[in-house]
C-alpha cells in the first residue's frame, strides 16, 4: 500500500501566522479574546481555548485585547472597534485584506460589484460590506439572474467581478462564462481573487486524485476551502473520504486499496495529518 501526500496539506500562510500569533497573544496578554473562530478547525479553536483565549460572537463581551480572525471582519465591525477603542490585534489573512481594498477600490468607482462566494461564510460576508450597495454576493450559477436583475436595477454600466479566496477555481471560472454572456452589453472587469495556496492547493489535489485508488481529504467540515478539495477530489477519484482527525478514520474503507491520496484543508494542523498516517502504517506497511 502507498500512500501519496500532497505538498501543499496543511496550513496556508495566513493560517500559520494567524495561529502563531494567536499563541503568543495568549502567552503574553492577560485576556485575550478573538471574534469568531480564528480558523474553522476544531483541533486548532480547542488548543488555543486551553491556552486561555476567549472566543466570543459579540463585541460587547471583550474586556481585553481582541484578535480578528484570518477570514476578517465587516467595515462597520473595524468602525464600531475603533468608536469603542478596543485593541485589537488583526490577524485577517493577507489575501482576504486585499480583496477588501479591491473591492472598495471598485466601489469609489461605482462599479457594481459582484463576489462569487460561499453566502453566510464568514469572509464573503466581510468582503461584501466592502463593496458597498450597489453588490451581489453570488454562489451557485442559478444566482446569476438575480445578480442581473440587482444591476439593471442599479442601472450602472460598470461591472467588477471578483471572488472569495478559497471559491473553487475551475468553479469560478464556469460562472464567469455565463455571467459574460449575460452582460455582453456591460463594461466588465474581472479580478480573480482566489488565493495562490488555494489554487495550487486545488490543482494538486486533482493530480492526486486521479492516480489514486481513495483519497482522504482532512480538514473541519465548517473550513470553505477543505469542502471545495472534497468537491474537486469527488470529480476524479471514484472513492473520496472526507474526516476530520484520525479518529473518524475507519481503517475498513481502506482495505484492498492499492494507492491512496491524502490532502488537507489550509486550516488542518499538520499534527492532524501526521496521525492519520501513523494510523494507515500500523494497520499495514504502506511507503510514502
């Protein structure tokens, strides 16, 4: 048995720093509190939880220092901290901050803006109050309508469209066809954020996925971009598992499986995926 591991498994480098600089708050500062989860990884939010840092929804509960997340925050969220003059410490990803100023660049432009993204998710929701009204947070293809009728409505000729950092690529790009065809008549311009780690993560895991025999994709189900590696990986690989830790790991699935392909989320610990692979060895010698 073989087992083929991806290069790019693991922490991104927004993750790496996030949680980094996450634990040296929590060494350094009395109390410290973070908005949300600093990563979605459970493994991860229980660590840092043991070393003392508060995870709170409402910003009315700090009473300390106060660490944004890698996904980001809302504008009106940084504008009520800074009335309130809470410290904070700003772990937003670096890629995520730079889809904010995009898209506020736009905004001062009036271009409507569409962001293809994951609704609800945490980054999407933060990047969308940068772009201001005049926007549409797009999901699926069958938002496309709406999105047309939202800029008829706005009757601006200037379109920008842009996406979530960890939006499946190949994904966006199948969008981005249809929405041309919809706004043939519109000035558009398309800057495709999705992060470099993302796609490469992505591109990776079809290599693997298509000269395995399972692939095992790791990482918290709550984390945007592991869900889309589940996604990619399904397409290519008749037989693809998706756990969380070694303990979701039913050693079973594997039997009679010659190859098997294991990637990981930007937010899975690389600990996660070391265990998974000690576990595989000692059900049976496997080569790596």
């Amino acid at each position: 048995m073989e087992i083929i591991l991806g290069k790019t498994a693991g922490f991104c480098y927004g993750v790496r720093n996030a949680v980094e600089e996450s634990k040296k708050s929590a060494e350094t500062d009395e109390e410290v509190y973070c908005l949300g989860e600093i990563v979605h990884n459970k493994s991860v939010i229980d660590e840092l939880r043991k070393m003392g840092i508060k995870f709170i929804d409402d910003i009315n509960d700090v009473k300390g220092k106060l660490i944004i997340r890698a996904h980001g925050i809302s504008k009106d969220l940084y504008e009520k901290l800074n009335e309130r003059k809470i410290e904070i410490k700003d772990l937003t990803c670096p890629n995520v901050l730079k889809t904010h100023k995009v898209a506020e660049e736009y905004s001062k432009k009036n271009y409507f803006i569409i962001l293809i993204g994951i609704k609800n998710h945490p980054e999407a929701i933060g990047t969308l109050s940068f772009c201001g009204k005049n926007s549409y947070l797009l999901q699926e293809k069958e938002d496309i309508a709406d999105a047309v009728y939202a800029i008829n409505k706005s009757k601006l000729k200037n379109i920008l469209v842009m996406a979530q950092t960890t939006y499946n690529s190949k994904k966006f790009d199948d969008i981005l066809k249809d929405i041309k065809n919809e706004l043939k008549d519109k000035n558009l311009e398309v800057r495709k954020t999705i992060c470099e780690a993302t796609e490469v993560r992505q591109k990776e895991t079809i290599e693997i996925a298509q000269k395995v025999d399972i692939m095992i994709i790791v990482g918290d189900k709550k984390s945007s971009n592991t869900n889309k590696l589940y996604d990619i990986s399904n397409s290519y690989c008749k037989k693809t598992l998706f756990i969380q830790n070694e303990s979701e790991l039913n050693i079973d699935d594997l039997q009679n499986e010659n190859k098997i392909g294991i990637m990981a989320g930007a937010s899975t610990p690389k600990e996660d995926i070391e265990k998974i692979i000690m576990k595989i060895r000692r059900s049976e010698k496997c080569s790596v």
